[in-house]
C-alpha cells in the first residue's frame, strides 16, 4: 500500500475513533467543525484562517439560538501523521436542531462550501440530505464535490491558490 493512502485511511481511523470516545463519554450530540482543506497542507496559516472563521460562525450561531456547548478537544494531530484543525463541541440540545444549524451555515455562508460540520450522535452521523443541505458543491465550479473529486477536475494547486486567496478576504 502506498504511504500517503496508509497515512489517508490512519487518519480516517484517528478521527473516527476519537469522535466515538467523546459522545460515549459525554452523551451529547457533537459537532465536528473542520475545513475541506485537499492536500498534505491542513495546518498551514491560511488555512487556519479558514478553520477559525468556521469555528467563530459556528458559535456566534449557537450563541444566537441559547445553546450551551462546550468545546471538547481540538486538533487531531497527536494521533495521525496528517494533522489538521478540528474542533469538537459537545452540545447540549438535540441533535436534529443542530444539524438543521450546521446545514444552514454550510449552505448560506459565503465560506460554506469549504466549511465541514458534521454532527454525531452514538447512532452516528446525521445526513445533509435529510437536514435540507444539498450534495455538497465544489468550491471551484458549481458541479457536485464528489464529481470533481472522483474526476480530479482541479489540479491540487488551483485548490489551493483559490483557498490561499479566500482566506486573504478574511
Ligand atoms: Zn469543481
């Protein structure tokens, strides 16, 4: 197996593992807040930019509708040799609500398309879909993410310089 395939699927696996030892503790609903960052660079500085208006979006959000949450961990990368910003929240409303929250910012926020904010219960994620989100839309194009993924439409440089220049507005 190639190294940066092993090193994908360790990281998928760190993160999974560590999202379910948090809501088997806590038993509340948590909100994964991250960014769609391609690439090795998840933690270069514009791309904490991009994670840290996500973070503030969401809790300025939660903050308008009363709802208490307590930040549960940050950052993944003493588990994984990708590291990246990852924030968990431990909410305390139901998890529906939440996610309806979520969707919305993903969808309405001009940074939404690169925003990731998944909400798990111990039943496991909550779906887009059934929360009023669309596929998700490819920051580039209007096409659906997963096309432009699968077909590699953008080169891994466009990405990125199209990210580097989003976080300059910030
Ligand atoms: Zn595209």
């Amino acid at each position: 197996m190639n190294e940066n395939l092993m090193a994908l699927l360790n990281y998928r696996d760190a993160k999974a593992a560590l999202i379910s030892e948090q809501i088997n503790k806590y038993g509340k609903p948590i909100i994964a807040i991250r960014c769609n960052i391609p690439g090795p660079e998840k933690k270069a500085p514009w791309a904490e930019k991009l994670y840290k208006e996500a973070l503030e979006t969401v809790e300025s959000a939660l903050e308008r509708e009363n709802i208490a949450y307590v930040s549960v961990l940050e950052v993944l990368s003493d588990r994984t040799i990708i590291p990246e910003y990852i924030q968990l929240f431990k909410v305390d409303a139901d998890a529906r609500t939440i996610k309806s929250l979520c969707v919305q910012i993903e969808e309405l926020h001009p940074l939404g398309r690169i925003f990731d904010l998944d909400v798990y219960t111990h039943l496991g994620t909550l779906s887009r879909i059934e929360y009023g989100g669309s596929d998700r839309l490819c920051y580039l194009c209007d096409n659906r993410a997963f096309e432009c993924a699968r077909s590699r439409e953008h080169s891994l440089e466009e990405l990125i310089q199209f990210l580097i220049l989003k976080a300059e507005t910030l």
